[in-house]
C-alpha cells in the first residue's frame, strides 16, 4: 500500500481475472479464488474480469458488495455438453494440440483489451493457467503480473496418462505434451507464480528454472467446529466432475467399498459435491452408496461422518477436502498423493494407505476405535487452526511482498 505525504495509506490498484466467479464460495476452486481476492481488497483498490458460462448467474452480483470497483464480465461461447458434441471438441483439440481449459478460454482478447483500455496497474493477477495468455493484455497496463496456479496442468496430464488406457491416455499423453510446451512459453513472463504446495513448486521451477515461485497454501475461513452426532457412514466430497476426483471414486469403488461392504453391513458410503450424474456409473446399483448432490455447507455435513475418505489416484496441488474435513473434526484416510503438499502426518493428524487393502484397513481402524477417531479427528482440526485458515495463509503474501 503506499502512502501519501501525510503519511495515511493510498490504495493503488490491481486487476484480478479469474475463469469462474469466486462466489458464492463453495468448493475448492471458489473457495482458494476468494481467499486469493479478498487479500488483494485490503491492499488494492480492485478490478476483476470475471468469465461466465452462458446461461450461468451474473457473477458480478454474487460479489459481496464493496469487494471491487469494477467487475467486467466475459461471456463464453456456446458449448454444447453432450457426449458426441463434447468428443467432437476435444478430437479438434488433439489435432491442434490445445489442452481443453486453454481451449475452452482462448479468443477473448479483444474484450479483455478493450476494459484495460485507459487503466494503469500496479498488479494484475490471472487466475488459472487456462488464463495465461491475457498476459499480453494485461502486461502493457501492469507494473507486476503474477500468475496463480491451482494445479500445474501438464503434471495433471501426465498423471491422467498413466491411471487410464486406450484412448484416453493417449490424449492425456498428447495434452500433457501440448500443456508442458505452453507452460514453458508462459510462466516465465510473469513476474511471480503462486502454487499451493512446495511439490508444486518444485515442478514449476523445473519447468521454468528462472520464475520466482510463492507458496500460497490452500485454506478456507475460520469457522467453529460443528457438533453434529455420528452417523454410520464414510464420506467423500468434492467437485465429482473434476477429473481427479471421478478416478477416486471409480478406485474407491472397484477396489475399496466391498472390502468395507462386506466387514461393515451397515455401513453407508455418502458422496457430497456437485455434478453427481459424473460418477453415477459408479455409484448405481448399490443402496449403501448415497450421492447427496452439492450442499450449502460441506464441513456441517462431513461433521456428521465417521471418517473421510480421499482415496485420489492423480491431482496436483492440494486438496480442500482435507481441510474441510480436518476443519469439521474428522478423522480422514487418504493416498498419499491426495494429502501431497498438505502438512499431514500419518497416524498423528491422518492415515494414509495407497492400495486397496491398506486403505481399507486404515477405514476399519477408526471405525472400530471412537477413540482413535477422536484423536485423529482433533488433532486435524487443530493442524487447520493453526496453519490453514485464511488468515494464515495471508501471512505467507505479506511476508512475500506481494
């Protein structure tokens, strides 16, 4: 912030662009997007551009009020969403070698130059990979640009490729090429890059050694742990259309759920999240698997859980279903690449267990033990307290400069 001569604090101003409303804040995408802008309201004056999806809320109006200055909204094009059309998209995409998000917000240009037109900056930040390119929009009226990733895109391929077959890895195969090759063109130009977790880090160094990279960690607010009695149940939440988190439950329910079926009979396993119809093929058929679709509060509903179960098999960055769950009190088991980047311990704050048989062994242990349930379970939430509240994930930006 700077300051004028007599000494109060100026805001100067900063843009924020961003794919997807931040607001209202549910889910992990939403809820990192506003932890990130309202950091930048108390520092900035700001201005966002926000793109909406055709048929989608204004999410101009979603923002709490006195949030921005300004919000400028982008609206996609049409696309339509069913399995030939979508087939039909990314077969172009292949020959073209264009990841689909890069796709999906490409050609906006024009748009986004004609709101800059006039404005000066002293930062702008782009929200997502998938944004990169307004660079060249945005650096003109910017003294600083940074960029922040939520996953390294082509490290989500790659991983993609190697959990699947036929051809769906060799797609995989072709994006992660494609995504590597524009990180590689991209990163570079802006002025700071901010990724959730030290691993993440550690790949965007590796794939542009000169960047400056900030840990900016995942977190959600502060909020009171919710006192809700136990049901018999395990729970899983999430975007379930986020590629990452379908092949979770396709793991968890070929390999995971009859070994817990079979021991536990009355044993109820609940999916939470929206786009449910993305995992139906997995969850129909079977009268213990309950999907309850999106939810207003997440935490208020995992409370209500046994244990949460993270049983991720690909994925970057770090995973708010963990921190949701460790906010609510409960005890989670997860792979160890669904807890990466988050400061998890096993057997103090988490079990983790990356095959079937263990996974489903850790499940059993805290089912059978109310005790070792309410241990784990507290001492997650305090390992929330701590270090992944929002506040304390802001210290880490003032303590960068950013």
């Amino acid at each position: 912030m700077k300051k004028n001569d007599s000494g109060a604090g100026v805001k100067g101003a900063a843009l924020f662009l961003t794919p997807a409303s931040p607001y209202p804040a549910v889910g992990g995408g939403a809820l990192r997007t506003a932890s990130l802008l309202e950091y930048l309201a108390q520092h900035y004056t700001v201005d966002t551009i926000i793109f909406r999806e055709p048929g989608a809320e204004d999410p101009a109006r979603a923002l709490p009020g006195g949030l921005v200055r300004e919000a400028y909204v982008i609206n996609l094009s049409y696309h339509a969403k069913h399995a030939l059309a979508r087939v039909a998209r990314n077969a172009g995409r292949l020959l073209r070698r264009v990841p689909p998000l890069v796709d999906r917000f490409a050609g906006y240009g024009e748009q986004v130059a004609s709101f800059l037109q006039g404005r000066d900056y002293e930062l702008s930040i782009v929200n997502q990979f998938w944004c990169a390119p307004y660079w060249e929009q945005l650096a003109p009226r910017s003294r600083r640009t940074i960029i922040d990733l939520q996953n390294v895109e082509s490290v989500l391929h790659a991983q993609h490729a190697e959990i699947e077959t036929g051809p769906v890895a060799f797609a995989h195969h072709i994006f992660y090429t494609a995504a590597r090759e524009l990180e590689g063109r991209w990163l570079p130009r802006f002025s700071s890059v901010l990724i959730p977790s030290e691993e993440g880090a550690g790949e965007v160094q590796a794939i542009s050694p000169g960047s400056r990279v900030i840990v900016y960690p995942n977190a959600i607010p502060r909020v009171p742990q919710p006192r809700r009695r136990e049901q018999d149940e395990i729970v899983f939440s999430g975007n379930l259309e986020y590629h990452p988190n379908i092949s979770g439950v396709r793991f968890f329910r070929r390999e995971i759920w009859p070994l817990l079926r079979k021991e536990w009979p009355t044993l109820v396993w609940r999916l939470i999240g929206k786009n449910p119809h993305a995992v139906r093929k997995y969850t129909d058929g079977d009268a213990r698997i309950e999907v309850s679709g999106p939810v207003q509060n997440a935490i208020e509903e995992l409370a209500a859980a046994k244990v949460a179960v993270v049983p991720l098999l690909s994925g970057s960055g770090t995973r708010l279903k963990i921190i949701e769950a460790w906010a609510a009190g409960r005890p989670v088991v997860s792979t160890r690449l669904g807890a990466e980047g988050l400061p998890a311990r096993h057997g103090e704050n988490i079990l983790l267990a990356d095959d079937a048989e263990n996974f489903a062994g850790a499940v059993s242990a805290l089912l059978n033990s109310p005790s070792l349930r309410a241990k784990i379970g507290q001492r997650g939430r305090k390992t929330f307290e701590q270090q992944l509240t929002w506040e304390a994930a802001w210290r880490r930006l003032d303590s960068s400069g950013i």
